[in-house]
C-alpha cells in the first residue's frame, strides 16, 4: 500500500479521535463522579485525597418520590411534544408541499423567521398569552394530567414548546414530502382518494424516515428542556428533571458536584436508550422518496 493512500486513511481517524476526546472525557468524568466521593480529574479520590472513595450514596435520590414525580412530567412533555409536533408538521408540511395557496411562499419565509428568534426574547409575550390562556374555563387550567394549557401547567409548556419546535419541523417534513414522486399521488387522486386519506395511506408511509428522524428530535428537545419549564411552571410539583438538576446547583452552600453528576445520568440515560433503538433512522434520513416534479 501507496504511504499516501495510508497516511489519508489514517488522518480522519486521527481528526475524528481529536475532535471526540473531550466529549469522551466528559462522559467518562461524569460516569467516574457519580460512583466517587470526589475526583481529582478521572480520578476517584476519598476524602482524604487518596486513590479510592467509591460509594453508591450519590444515587439515594432515586428513592425520593421527587425524583419520580418530576420524571414524570418530563416524561409526559416529551411524549406530548412530539407526538404535537409530529402531526402538525407532518399536516403543514403536506400542505406547503402540495398544495399551492396564496401566502404560500411569505408563510414558509415567517417560519423560518420565527425559528430565527432566540426563546429567551420571547418569554415576556408567551407569559402573558399563558396567562390570558388561563383564564379560560377548563381549557386554561383543570384538564387531567397536564392540568391545562395555561401559565403553570404542563399544558401551557407543551404548547409553548411545540410553537418553538414547529417551524424546524415544518421545514424538515416540507423537504421530505418534496422528495415523494408526484406519480404514486396522482394515481391515488385519480383513483378516487380524497386529499387527507392519499396524505395518510400514500404520503406518510413513504416518508417514515422523516418522522422517525423529527420524533427523535422533537423527544430530546423535550427531555431536555430546561427554560419553557423554568419560567412558565413555578410550583415545585410541576418541575421537571432538568429544573430538579439546576435546583441542586446552591449559590450559598457547597454544590455536591458527584450527585448532580448523578441526576444528570439519569437524565442522560432515557436518552441514550431511546437513540440506540432508534439511530438507524437517523442513518437513513436521506431515504424518504424518490424525488418528483412540482
């Protein structure tokens, strides 16, 4: 073998191993902390500063009703999130895909704009739309398990969420759609398929690795939430993990680092089970159709 051809299968290695090592340093720091008593760097130390200080008493807030109730709501945002912003992406992007309409193109331009704005700027505007939401009977607040879609419930995250995530999910089923050959949707119409059913039994099945892809994304961005939930649910049963993990974060007493490390694992951990089921979608997120005329 050519030295050149070696020495250009070896360079992105290299460049790959570079660019990784402080994302694997830092998984591995936060693995190594939880089950330690301190660190020094990598390494598990006791309190004395020797090599050692193992100990599981970081995770003893797994048995903390706490934890479990705000997992719980963190559960029911992510789920709620996606499952909003999937169909409603997947009903728009259909339609700016499809079908042309006045304002179609000025629509597709305000989208784009409005996932330009950064979310802290908007916080003002949506608390006062929350609280305005509120004060309508039963759809503001009093409905079961989200309590609402109103300022200080669950309800009021979910939408306020899924009004920030819609424009990039709008945008990325608007692509897919356009990669679907115009032929298999004008055999179903002339077939006597109505618009919603060739959108449901025609369009979607072609663009699952779409769906698969935004449900993915749209599931993390949920999970993960930390300022919707921050400052629009105040009561402390209403918390979510990431705002649980931030209240362990003390400006007037010692943070214990090792089990912040610990909850943000068991953040991370739902996290890291539902990409390993689901990253060969992501591999083929390019194989949503076969691209057709508009």
């Amino acid at each position: 073998m050519k030295p050149k051809t070696v020495f250009s299968k070896i360079v992105p290695y290299l460049l790959l191993i570079i660019i990784t090592l402080p994302i694997i340093v830092g998984y591995s720091w936060i693995i190594i902390s939880t089950f330690s008593t301190k660190t020094h760097g990598l390494m598990p130390v006791d309190r004395a500063g020797n090599f050692g200080g193992l100990t599981l008493s970081n995770w003893n807030f797994i048995f903390e009703p706490e934890i479990w109730l705000v997992t719980f709501n963190t559960t029911i945002l992510a789920i709620g999130l996606t499952l909003g912003v999937v169909v409603v992406s997947m009903m728009a992007g259909y339609a700016l895909s499809r079908i042309k309409f006045p304002g179609r193109k000025a629509f597709l331009s305000m989208t784009l704009i409005l996932h330009a704005f950064p979310t802290v700027t908007l916080l003002i505007a949506i608390y006062f739309v929350l609280k305005w939401i509120s004060g309508i009977p039963i759809l503001g607040r009093g409905l079961p398990i989200i309590g609402g879609f109103g300022y200080n419930t669950l309800g009021g995250v979910i939408l306020v969420s899924m009004a920030l995530q819609l424009p990039l999910g709008i945008w990325l089923m608007k692509g897919f759609f356009d990669n679907v050959s115009w032929d298999m949707e004008r055999a179903s119409l002339i077939d006597g398929c109505s618009r919603f059913r060739t959108w449901r039994e025609i369009m979607i099945p072609q663009i699952k690795p779409g769906i698969a892809a935004l449900s993915i994304f749209s599931f993390i961005q949920g999970w993960g939430s930390f300022i919707i939930p921050y400052s629009f649910m105040v009561n402390a049963n209403k918390a979510t993990v990431a705002t649980y993990l931030n209240n362990l974060l003390s400006e007037t007493a010692p943070t214990n680092y090792s089990m912040v490390a610990a909850v943000g694992l068991f953040q991370l951990l739902p996290v890291l089970v539902f990409y390993i089921f689901t990253q060969k979608y992501l591999l083929s997120i390019f194989a949503g159709g076969v691209k057709g005329s508009s």
